[in-house]
C-alpha cells in the first residue's frame, strides 16, 4: 500500500495520515469549542502531551496558541 500511496501522491502514507489527522485537528480547533484534550482524543491519542508534541512538530504552534489565532466563535444561540 505504502508504494502505491507514495507514487499517487508523491508521500508515504503515514505522511498522508498526518495531514489529514493535522487537518482535523485544525478544523476542530478552529470550529469547536470542545477542549484541546478532548480533540486529542477524538483524533486517536491517549496522551495528550503526545498530541500536543505532534501537533507543534508538524504546524510550529501549540494547539492551544493555534485556536487563539484560528478561533471562529461558536454561535450559542443556534439551535
């Protein structure tokens, strides 16, 4: 599989996944209100300094300076 993924896209597909699990960190970060620790675990890790480890290695932010900057406010009003 991993060949295959590399000659498509030009990546391993671990570096495809990454993307995509930074991508969906972003998204809930920037669009939710749920807690760092809670987007950690809905993306598949236990240990949130390891997500948090993860997250700045590949963006050069904190998930938690990151949804400063990115932050879209949550309606409260919408039901």
């Amino acid at each position: 599989m991993n060949d295959a993924v590399k000659r498509a896209t030009g990546k391993t597909a671990g570096q495809v996944i990454q993307q995509r699990v930074l991508l969906e960190a972003k998204r809930l970060l920037s669009l939710t209100d749920m807690g760092i620790a809670e987007v950690a675990y809905q993306l598949g890790y236990d240990d949130l300094a390891y997500f948090c480890r993860f997250f700045k290695r590949h963006t050069q932010t904190t998930p938690g300076d990151f949804r400063k900057r990115h932050a879209r406010p949550v309606d409260a009003g919408a039901a």
